[in-house]
C-alpha cells in the first residue's frame, strides 16, 4: 500500500511530559507534592536539562505545576490545580481568532447552566455563595462591580452541581468574555431586567424546583443574549466582542 507516512519522533521535552504523567498515575501524586529539580529530573530521564525546563513550561502553561526557584528540598516544581484558569486562556484565544463563535459559547453556557441548576436544586447545596453573589450584584455601582458578582452568581450554580469539572469549565466560559461583559452592561445602563432573572434563578434553585431552574435560566441567557439565537452562522463566525447586542452579558 502507498500512502503511509514514517511516524514522526517525539520531542525529547514531550517525552518528560509522558513520564511526568505516568508517574502522577502510578505513584499517586497528587496536589502539593513536588516533583525532582531540574538537573535530578533531567539525569533521571537521560535528556537535556532544556528538554525538562521545556516540558514544565508547558505543564505550567496547562495549570498543572507551579515553578519554583530553589536548592536541594526547596528544588523541583509543584503540582498544583488550575484547569480554569488553563481552559480560560485557551478559550478567550480562540475566541479572539474567530475559531469559535458567540452562538457555540452560549449554547455550550445553556447546557451546562441549565443541567447545574436542576442538579443544584435537586441535591439541596449549600447557596450561601449563591446569595452572596447576588446580594453583591444587587450593590454593585459599577459595570465591574456588577460583572465580577454576575460571574461568581452563575459559578456558584455550577459549584452547587458538585461537579467540579463543570464548575472549572464554567468559570472559564464567564472568564474569556469578562471584558466584553463589562463594555455590555456599560452600553446596557440597567440591570433590572437581569436581576429579575436572577432572582428568579435563586428561587428556584433555593426551592428544590428543577424544572423551574431550567426554564429560569434559558429564559435568562436568551435575554442576556437576545440576538445569538436568531443571528445564522454564516461564513467566518461572528466575533465576540463584535460592537452591538451580540456581546451580550449576564
């Protein structure tokens, strides 16, 4: 047969990252342990010291490890947990590159806000961080203010899921459009109608009411943004950030 292709060799820095992460599999490391110094690591694995800074620059890059400068048991990187903060950078560049578009984020916010809402009113979580994000937006004097509490409010829903996952990707969609939220409430000038879809939220999660929940939160994101239902994807997608009511917020 004709058409294969010699299979390319990894990179020696790729390879670090492949051990690194058999080791966390098989050892069990976990959160705060810390990995061998840079010259231990790269004797171990029979690479270059470049390969090792290569890989952890990678993994630091991903919320995976924290580097640190140090000497013998001060030495090496710690593992630590930031994927929210890894998926939001990787989704606001792709936002910025029109690789996706306004609708796609809305869509993927309304499945996982709408299934977080019915899990968190179903399983009776502790709302305390729900009410104080909403008794901030309630205060809030500025566009900021008000984005900084919206977010935590629509966090805090998916938290209360219990599913971590769906909280760091949460937190990550809210993030990557954070500026854009704040030039929406600026041109929006009031809040009530969001707040009111708020509170609405907050009843019905606060009630045990899944269906409520659900319903509360479309009729919310479809108000928050009233064009990207309605706009067709045609050619390229429509950026985000793009002047006019397809920003959207909330």
């Amino acid at each position: 047969m004709s058409g294969w292709q010699p299979v390319r060799r990894t990179r020696a820095f790729e390879d670090v990252i492949a051990r690194i992460e058999e080791r966390i599999t098989s050892d069990g490391l976990t959160v705060g342990d810390r990995l061998p110094g840079e010259r231990q690591l790269a004797e171990q694995l029979r690479v270059s010291r470049s390969s090792v800074r290569e890989a952890m620059r990678v993994l630091e890059t991903l919320g995976v490890v924290s580097s640190q400068v140090g000497r013998g048991p001060d030495a090496g990187a710690v593992l630590t947990s930031r994927p929210a903060g890894a998926l939001t950078d990787l989704l606001r560049l792709h936002l910025g590159l029109s690789s996706l578009s306004l609708e796609e984020v809305i869509d993927a916010r309304l499945m996982i806000e709408q299934w977080s809402a019915a899990r968190a009113a179903a399983r009776g979580a502790d709302l305390s961080a729900l009410t104080d994000a909403l008794e901030g937006m309630d205060r809030a004097a500025t566009a900021e203010e008000f984005v900084e509490h919206d977010t935590a409010f629509h966090v805090a829903i998916a938290e209360a899921s219990g599913n971590r996952l769906i909280a760091a990707m949460m937190r990550s969609l809210r993030d990557s459009v954070r500026r854009y939220a704040v030039e929406a409430v600026e041109r929006l000038g009031e809040t009530a109608g969001l707040m009111a879809d708020h509170h609405r939220i907050h009843r019905a999660i606060t009630s045990g009411d899944p269906a409520e929940a659900t319903a509360a939160v479309e009729t919310h994101l479809r108000r928050a943004y009233p064009d990207a239902s309605r706009t067709p994807r045609a050619g390229r997608p429509g950026r985000v950030g793009e002047r006019g009511r397809r920003d959207g917020v909330g």
